[in-house]
C-alpha cells in the first residue's frame, strides 16, 4: 500500500471536519508583476555580469586578450625603434604590472566601464610610471568651461585630485567610448546588453531553480472521491508527503502513483511552451552582438552568419579588435609623445595570425605595382629605410 492508500484508506469523516469545499487543491499562485532589470551602474554590471555571466566574462576576456596580443611599438620620424625609454615604459609601467597586463585591464574596463584611466608617475619632471586606475573610483571635476580640468580618486575613504597641468603631460589619460548623452563618461558595451543580460541571467536561475525543485508541483492535486474530503489533519499530512517524496533534485522525474479519488491537473506551462531555450541563446546572441563578438566563437547555436571559425575570427579583428587597439594607441601616443620628443606608439599588426591572410594580399598588390618605387612601397606596408 503506497503513502497515499495509507493517508486516505479506513478513514471516514464527521459532519463537523468537513470542508464546505468538496475537492481540495494543493495549488501555488503567484501574480505576474514588473519584470525586475538589474541597476544600471559599474558595480551593478559588472556584478550581474562579468561575475555572474559566462557570455559577458568569455566576451570581456576575448577582447582583452586578444587585442593585448598586437604590440605597441614606438617610432622617431616614421623609423621603429626599439630602444627608446618610451619603449621601455610601455614594457614597464610600474613596479606591480608588466606592460601586457596595464593593457589588457585598459581594454577590459573599456568594454565593462566604457572608460579607462592612465596615471602617469612624474619624477624630476619626467613621466616613469604609468598606473591604471579604477573607473569606478574616479570622477571628472569639470572647469568653468566644461571641459576636465582635474580628476578625484577615491579610494580608502581618502580622495586624491590629480590636477591635468603642471606636468610634462595631463596626469590622467582619460578613454571613454562614445555615449551620447554624457559629455565626460563613456558608455559599455555591458550597459547596452543590460536587458539581454538580464534575461540570460533570469534563464540560469529558472534552470537552478528547476534542478532545487524538481517535482514541485506545477498544477493541482484535486481530491473528489464520491463527494466527500479530506479533513484538516488529511490535508496537512498529504502536503507534507508532497513535499518529502516529491521536492528537490534528488526527487526528480520520480513518478506519482494516485489512488483513492486524486487526481493530477497540470496548470503552469513548460519551458518548452514558453519557448525558453531558445530566448536564453537569443539573448545571449544580444550580448555576443552588443560587444561585437561573433556568436559563433563562443559556440552560441543558431548563427550561421560566417562559413566557418577562422572567418568569424576575421571578423572580430575587423569589426572589433582592430578599431579598439588603434583607438588605445592613438591615445597614449598623443599623451605621451610631448614628454618623449615627439616619439609616436603605433600597433604592429604584423604578428596576428588572424590577419596573416590581408597581410599577405596586401604584400601581392604592392608587390605587382610596378610604377612604384621601392621606397614607396616600404612606405605603403609600414617599413622604414633598411
């Protein structure tokens, strides 16, 4: 005899234990409300994001290390050089990081903050050091016209102002991306896949949630045996057995025997109803898109956009890397160059494999240009005078 026979057999029932409702419905409700979105703000997003999120953490992370692969390399009068202290402050910044490492976190809190900021460590009037600072604890002190005149850093309940004259450069290099409506900070690509982000996240808690209680019951156990019910004591004891035999994980897919007039009535709908799976991959495609990753380098099913990987990686180097890492050299060259004579950082593509192909074609155009002369054609693939 199964708990149930055992709960309701050789029991009868009194006119004063009797519910006025014939058939009792062990049933959960919930009202539908506002969708709940996750605060916009650095802390927010990067919490609900790069720490909770595999899509944004893989994204970040491919970005950073990928644009960190191309070199930075410093050049005096369209000529590379590879002695140079500016050279050797790009390898070095400071006692605490190497030079990679200063860059990747740079292209990391570009793509999380949508800003980035550089101390430079002036000694005896020359640039030594340079430091990255945490975009969460810095903000813009504007002048009498607007523009950034100074920056506070906060940081062990002590704020610093880090004044932008009086050195051989501004102390603060300040990258921010683009944001219309904001004249100082920029705007992430993570703030734009907010809605995204928090969709997916929703997804992998319904997916846990679902693991915790799995045989929950999602309808109705009705009782109406003859026109009789349950009594209070009855009722109790078979809620209580629900939630022992048939809760949690370890329960799951565990069937149900009904006896002696129950009888099971799904009322909620199925994930498959509600489409879930594939609004989880839609929305991780949203975030894939709004940092311009290809979904299908993070295996994300339903994109067929690019014929294979190694077209989808020229696409990231295209559409992505490659405007990020000009961007970032640009603007330390146009710091740093004032304290080092003039001298000019530029990336060095070169080396990327995923570029080898354009190298290559580029090198066969120029090559079969037979009314340019040599000189021009150093000029042209970026080699100075051997």
């Amino acid at each position: 005899m199964n708990w149930i026979s055992r709960l309701l057999g050789g029991q009868t029932n009194t006119p004063d234990e009797r519910k006025s409702f014939g058939g009792h419905t062990l049933l959960s409700l919930n009202q539908l409300g506002a969708a709940n979105w996750s605060q916009r703000g650095f802390a927010s997003l990067v919490n609900q994001g790069f720490a909770r999120n595999p899509v944004v953490y893989r994204c970040v992370r491919l970005i950073a290390e990928a644009a960190n692969r191309v070199p930075l390399v410093v050049s005096e009068g369209g000529q590379r050089v590879d002695e140079h202290p500016l050279a050797t402050l790009l390898a070095r910044p400071n006692g605490r990081q190497s030079g990679g490492e200063m860059l990747e976190a740079v292209y990391a809190y570009l793509q999380t903050a949508g800003n980035a900021y550089l101390q430079a460590g002036v000694v005896d009037g020359e640039v030594k050091g340079l430091f990255c600072l945490r975009p969460d604890r810095m903000k813009v002190v504007a002048g009498a016209d607007g523009w950034p005149q100074a920056y506070d850093y906060t940081a062990g309940g002590r704020t610093m102002r880090l004044r932008q004259d009086g050195g051989p450069v501004p102390s603060v290099l300040h990258m921010a991306l683009f944001h219309p409506m904001d004249d100082h900070y920029g705007m992430a690509p993570l703030e734009a896949a907010q809605t995204s982000l928090d969709i997916h996240n929703a997804a992998g808690q319904w997916n846990k949630a679902l693991l915790d209680n799995a045989a929950r019951p999602s309808g109705a156990l009705v009782y109406s045996a003859g026109g009789q019910s349950l009594r209070a004591d009855q009722f109790e004891r078979l809620k209580a057995e629900l939630e022992q035999n048939f809760s949690g994980a370890g329960n799951a897919g565990r069937p149900m025997l009904l006896e002696g007039g129950l009888d099971w009535k799904t009322i909620a709908l199925s994930p498959r109803d509600m489409d879930f799976i594939e609004a989880k991959h839609a929305a991780a495609r949203d975030i894939a898109l709004a940092f311009g990753v290809p979904p299908m380098l993070l295996g994300i099913p339903g994109d067929n956009t690019y014929a294979n990987l190694a077209e989808a990686n020229r696409a990231l180097w295209r559409q992505t890397l490659i405007p990020l890492v000009v961007r970032v050299a640009d603007e330390l060259s146009n710091w740093l160059s004032p304290a080092f004579g003039g001298a000019v950082v530029s990336p060095d593509f070169d080396g990327v494999e995923a570029l080898a192909e354009d190298r290559a074609a580029l090198w066969s155009r120029v090559g079969g240009a037979d009314f340019l002369t040599d000189a021009e054609k150093r000029a042209m693939l970026g080699i100075g005078e051997r």
